[in-house]
C-alpha cells in the first residue's frame, strides 16, 4: 500500500468578540462572544456545553456563571493535578475582578493529605467532609458566610460522589458533594474515560431527578471536541427534561478577531520506533537551523519515544535548546522546561498548558509542532496547541503541524483527502476514520461494568428507605438505564451489587466470623447464596425451587472450616474480579518513588515516580528499600511475562478459565529478552496476591492479538503451569483490554460465570 505523506493548507480561525457587555459582566474586558451566551443561556438553563476552540477562554466562560448564584458554593473538576493549580490562580483572578465573595480552595489528594490533622482529622475524607462541611475550620479567611469554590479533579469528584471514601466518611462526603454546590463546573470533558463519564452522567442525572436544577443548579461542561456517543448521552438527558444549551464559539460571523494562524499540516503514517525518533530529530535540527526564532514541540503518546529522543539530541549536542514535560516531570521542573526554544512532551501538556513564554511574544507562543495520534480527539487538541494568536499583535506568520496517524488511516482511505477543502474536509475525512475512533463508551455502559452506578444507588437507597424519596432510587436508575444504555433492570444490577457487597465484607472476615456469623454480614446471605450456585448446582436447584432456605447451610459451615476458607477465598477471587471494573486509575500496579541522578526521565531534579510496568520494560535499576534508583535505561525493551501455578489438568483450565474475566492467585511477574528470563529486583508493591484480568488463547487469536498490540493495547504472555503440562495463553489485565476484546466478539464469563457483555 502506498503510505505516501499528505499535505494541506488549513485555513486561519476567528472567533466572534462581544459588542455589548451584560452590565454584570462589564468587568470582563474583552469578552468574547462564547463567553457572554455561556453566562446569558445559563440563566434560563441547567447545563450549558461551551464547544468553543482550543484556547479561547472556556474557563472565564464557566466561572461567569458563579454570577447566577453568587452567594453559593461551586466545585471546578479540572482534569489533572497541574490543572488544579492553574485553575486555582485563574478562579482566584476571576473572583477578584468580578467582586465575587467567594474563597478559592484548591484540593488534590495530595493537598488534602496536607491539611491540618489537629483542626480537621487525620483520614483524608475525614478532612474533605470537615472541610466542605466548616471551610474556616481549616481556612480563617472564609469566614462565616462567604462561598466556597472548591478546584478539584475526577478522582476526588468520582470517589465523593460513588461513596468510595472510607467507610467511616463516605456518605458524609456524598451528601456534601451531592448537595451542597450550586454551580459545578467541569473542564475538558470530553478527555473524561468512560468511568469518568458515568460519574458525571450520574451527577446530572441525579441533580434532574432529585430536583436540583429546580432550585437553580447550573452545570457547565467545557469542551472543544465532544464524543458522538457523549453528544447522544446528552442528548436523551434533554429529552428526560433537562434544559440544556450548546455554545458554539465559531457560528458567529460579525465583530471577528483572529484566534488561530494559517498551518501549512503534512501527515505521515506511524512507524517503527528507531527511524521515527531520528527522523523527528532531524526535523529538529533543520527547524533550528532555519528557524531560529521560532519556538516548537513535540507531542509523542509514548514516555519512553520522549525520553530516548532526548538522549538522541543530547547525543547532537543539543541540550540547551530542549526542555521534557511529561507525567514525571516535577511542577518546579515544568516551569524551566516550558521557557526552552523546543518542548518535548507527552499527552500531559494535552490539557491547560499553553506554552506560554517570557517574555510573551508578539506572535504565536507556538510556531511548529510534532505529534502523534491514536484518535480524533487528541488530534484536534494537539493541532489547536500550535498558532494560538487571540490577543496577540502579529497575526500573520503561519503555523507547520507534522502529525504521525496510525498505518491503518491510509487503509482507510485517507489519501482521497481533499486537500483544497481546508479543516472542514479534514474534519469531516478523520471523523469517519474507523481507526481514529474510541469505540469503548458504548462497550462500557452495556457491560458488567454498568453495576458501577448500582453502587451508589444502593447507598441512597438504603439511606431513604421508609422515606417518601426512597421512590426516586428506581426513576434514577431509569434515567440512566434510557441515557446510558443499560441491558438489565434494576432489580438485576441491585441484587448483583449485594453479591459483590458480600464478597467484600466476607474477604474482610476472619474465618471464625464466617463459619459462625455469616448469615449476619452485610449481603452474606446473597453471596453465600451465589457461592453455592457455582460449587454446588445441586443445592443451589433445591434452593431455587423452595425444599432449601439458605438459613439451613449455617451448620454446614459452622461445622465445616475447609469450606468456610474456601467460601474465603473465593470472596477474595469474586472481589479482586471486580476491581479494574470500580478502580478509578487503570494503572495494574502503585507508581513508585524514583531516583534519577543520571537524568534519564528528568532534567533538573533527580527524584519523580514512575508506573512499574514502564519502569520493568525501559530501565535498569536497583532497590534501595525506600526508593528504586535508575542505573540505565535498557538497551533493548523487555517484555514482561506473568505466570502462576494451577491446580487442575491443561484440559480443565481450557473448559473452565479460558476467556473468563477473574483474578488470578499468586501471578508472578518477569521480564525477558527474547525467550530468556532476566534477573529483576524485588518489588514489594509488584506482589499481589491476585490480579485480575482475562486470559485468552494465543493460537486460536493470534490476529487479533496481533491487531490490538498495533493499536497500543498491551497484553502479556502467561504461562499456566498445570498438573500435567505447562503452556502459554495470552492475558488482559486492564479494564480497556477487558473491554477490548468483549468488544471482539468474545463471550467473557464472570467468576459465576454470567455473561460479562450484555448485547
């Protein structure tokens, strides 16, 4: 196939700046238009969506809104730490202008760890709640009536509002989150994962069905490229009854100032790692060599692409001029980074980092770029870094963009671009670009995975019960069934989530509890009840025809403490199952403190952490007991392997494991280079006791294994050392491959073996 490059002209972008102020908004000099219809629509409406570009002020938008209830408390979701603290000095700076009475607050889980255990308790919900709940117990300035606006992330946002916090706080912590802010503002949705999405359809569904936009609940969501399946979402979240408007910053044709240059965009096909990373260091060179006032970037998916360009131009001695900004880079170490003529990067400077310089130049912060991209989304926000002129006095100097897309968009065609259509031809050629969509919302909210809201729903459910609200639990699990998608009614997802909540609390139990209280635990009796389903049949039979109760197995355990151990055990193996399904981050394993003397992740600072999955395949290194410290980075990549031992005939794991979503006991990790295995030093946080995942046949999917490797997504050689033989099967560990290969027409079984995908 002919991979030849593309080039085309993409036209310069305007966007729409006010003529006449509201008089409330006289403050906000230089309004945009964007800006002005968010604060107008959200009078009469209870969520606005501002689609308005990349870098045309989406956060004034949502922050003009506090106007509407400006003596209220508001939360802002910024979709990372760094964010947080950006948001933080920009809602600091808004609040000052607009004379608002409210104090900004931010709180990452780090800052919240850093709280004043004396004053507000030592848990970190503990200190969340006793916050939101007296913000001058902590912060003297608040005072007794003045708002709060609390800068946050989805990770807090998530756990508060799905009553993940400890035991002891979270339902303290959901009644504040879900009552007690009048304005929520959430940044760059559309980089929210399908989790992520189900926590925030779930807030709106709720404020709508427990009448909170009736007392005047505005919700802004902040996007420049929404997802199809999102757009759908929000779509049939009208048609329940919520009143929603869309703010398009581009529609305007009148009073226009230009908000992007010309970008002269050449796109090239992926390719092997080597030849790639030369090839953009040459681009490198020749672009400092031309250009030597320009500034640029470079925005590659991969840490480790990043780090050995790097050590390619220290090699051309080029070090002064280049600076690393990735998700191990501390902030202090960002701000020197962002100040160098070229910017290596990977996807964190995706949100909220404008390379900016200073002194600010007349023209474009950012001249040239080069990027990689796995989907439509990245592609248009990584295009709109470059070129940014709105508020800049030189407007006419135009943009390069070189972008790497995945081989199989020539497959598809992309060469029929036309390239004298400019961005709406691009746009509309890459939107229809199978390869460069993100298939997993649909997956996810038809899946197991969709007992995730049954969790919080039983929480309200049983803190209404005999309440007249209590009725509103079934009409919120319809509203999300009709948004989301949903297979199974509620009576399904509740009773599978009193399973799973008695799984959990019979893992926690000693075995004397178990064999004695069983009956007694929270959800006990329908876990047991399930339990007997998967070993017995017989019994379960007898129970579901009536000749049992499930009160005449209280001697059978009691009297039995191999099988209350094995009930133990197969209520750790049931909750270890469903982890990656609540587990916020998909990360498989703790990220580790790391030392960096030789600079291999960092440039000025020698201390950072690091995921072990990234740390097992590129480096070498030693454990010092505290810290892991870098000695080199691997000459060649290793590849990790898992094993584990079971007990029972390759012919029966076949039968009874194969293409079922479960944990795995006592999984060994290694890495190889080619078929040997390499010595690694102990890493007591890469011991676990079970790991999750789903375990497939390599011969019998080997294309398809193949296929998704290509497309990024990871999986692992396990070998399954049984009674009589040892062989090798391929293993998913993360919640994206579980949900990648359901997606692949494979029928995943549970660990009681229900169907894992709902079609």
């Amino acid at each position: 196939m002919n991979h030849q490059h593309i080039s085309i002209k993409l036209e310069s972008k305007s966007i729409a700046k006010c003529h006449i102020l509201p008089p409330k908004l006289n403050f906000m000099e230089n309004a945009l238009q964007h800006q002005v219809d968010v604060f107008t629509e959200a009078e009469t409406h209870d969520l606005i969506l501002d689609l308005a570009p990349t870098g045309t002020g989406k956060t004034k938008a949502g922050l003009s809104v506090l106007l509407h209830n400006s003596n209220k408390n508001a939360v802002y979701i910024a979709p990372t730490n760094a964010l947080i603290t950006q948001q933080t000095e920009a809602a600091i700076k808004f609040i000052n202008e607009a004379n608002l009475p409210h104090i900004v607050k931010s709180a990452s889980a780090k800052e919240i760890k850093q709280w004043d255990n004396d004053k507000v308790g030592k848990r970190s919900g503990e200190k969340l709640y006793n916050v939101l709940r007296n913000p001058a117990t902590i912060f003297p300035e608040v005072g007794e009536n003045k708002p709060l606006l609390l800068v946050t992330n989805p990770d807090i946002f998530y756990y508060a509002t799905f009553f993940a916090y400890n035991r002891l706080d979270k339902d303290n912590i959901a009644s504040q989150f879900y009552s007690k802010f009048s304005t929520i503002i959430f940044d760059e949705f559309h980089l929210y994962s399908a989790k992520q999405l189900v926590s925030l359809f779930f807030y709106l569904a709720l404020s709508y069905v427990f009448g909170y936009f009736q007392y005047n609940r505005k919700v802004i969501l902040l996007t420049a490229t929404p997802d199809s399946a999102c757009n759908e979402a929000l779509k049939l979240l009208e048609q329940e009854g919520v009143k929603i408007a869309r703010i398009d910053g581009e529609n305007n044709s009148y009073n226009l100032i230009p908000s992007q240059t010309v970008v002269y965009l050449e796109m090239r096909p992926q390719l092997e790692r080597d030849i790639l990373l030369e090839e953009i260091k040459q681009e490198i060179i020749d672009k400092l060599t031309n250009f030597p006032e320009q500034n640029g970037a470079i925005i590659l998916d991969s840490k480790d692409y990043i780090n050995r360009l790097s050590d390619l131009l220290k090699s051309a001695k080029l070090d002064k001029y280049f600076g690393r900004i990735t998700g191990s880079t501390p902030q202090l170490e960002r701000a020197i980074s962002a100040q160098k003529q070229v910017i290596l990067a990977t996807s964190t400077v995706d949100v909220g980092f404008n390379f900016e310089k200073y002194p600010q130049p007349n023209r474009q912060n950012l001249d040239w770029l080069i990027f990689s991209t796995k989907d439509y989304f990245s592609f248009w926000q990584r295009l709109g870094r470059v070129g940014r002129i709105l508020g800049k006095t030189i407007t006419d100097i135009p943009s390069s963009v070189i972008t790497y897309l995945p081989l199989k968009a020539w497959e598809g065609n992309i060469t029929d671009l036309d390239i004298l259509g400019g961005r709406k031809a691009l746009n509309e050629k890459l939107e229809n670009l199978s390869c460069l969509q993100r298939p997993f919302l649909d997956i996810y909210w038809k899946s197991e995975a969709f007992l995730e809201i049954a969790k919080p729903l039983l929480e309200l459910e049983e803190k209404l019960e005999g309440l007249p609200e209590n009725n509103l639990i079934i009409k919120l699990y319809q509203t999300m069934q009709n948004i989301l998608g949903g297979k199974r009614d509620w009576k399904y997802y509740r009773y599978r989530m009193k399973i799973l909540k008695g799984a959990e609390n019979i893992a926690k139990s000693s075995i004397k509890d178990i064999q004695n209280k069983w009956q007694y635990i929270k959800g006990g009796q329908a876990f047991v009840t399930n339990y007997i389903k998967v070993k017995s049949p017989e019994d379960y039979e007898n129970l579901e025809r009536g000749i049992n109760k499930i009160q005449d197995f209280e001697t059978v355990f009691k009297n039995d403490k191999e099988l209350a151990e094995d009930l133990k055990e197969y209520a750790e193996i049931f909750t270890a199952t469903y982890a990656p399904l609540f587990q916020f981050r998909e990360s498989l394993f703790e990220s580790l403190s790391i030392k960096d003397s030789h600079n291999f992740l960092v440039d000025e600072s020698d201390k950072t952490i690091l995921d072990p999955i990234h740390l097992l395949r590129y480096y070498e290194f030693v454990n010092n007991r505290d810290y892991i410290e870098l000695t080199a980075r691997a000459k060649e990549i290793y590849n990790l392997t898992f094993s584990f031992r079971y007990f029972g005939t390759n012919e029966e794991f076949k039968n009874n494991e194969i293409n079922k979503l479960t944990a795995w006991k006592n999984c060994r990790i290694s890495r190889k280079l080619g078929n040997a295995i390499s010595p690694t030093p102990l890493i007591q946080k890469l011991e676990k006791n079970l790991i999750a995942g789903v375990i497939i046949s390599t011969t019998v999917n080997l294309g398809t294994i193949i296929q998704l490797r290509k497309q990024g997504l990871m999986s692992y050689p396990i070998t399954v050392d049984c009674n009589d033989q040892s062989k090798e099967y391929t293993f998913f560990p993360s919640l994206t491959g579980i949900l990648t290969i359901a997606m692949t027409s494979f029928r995943l079984r549970l660990p009681d073996n229900e169907d894992f995908y709902i079609t």
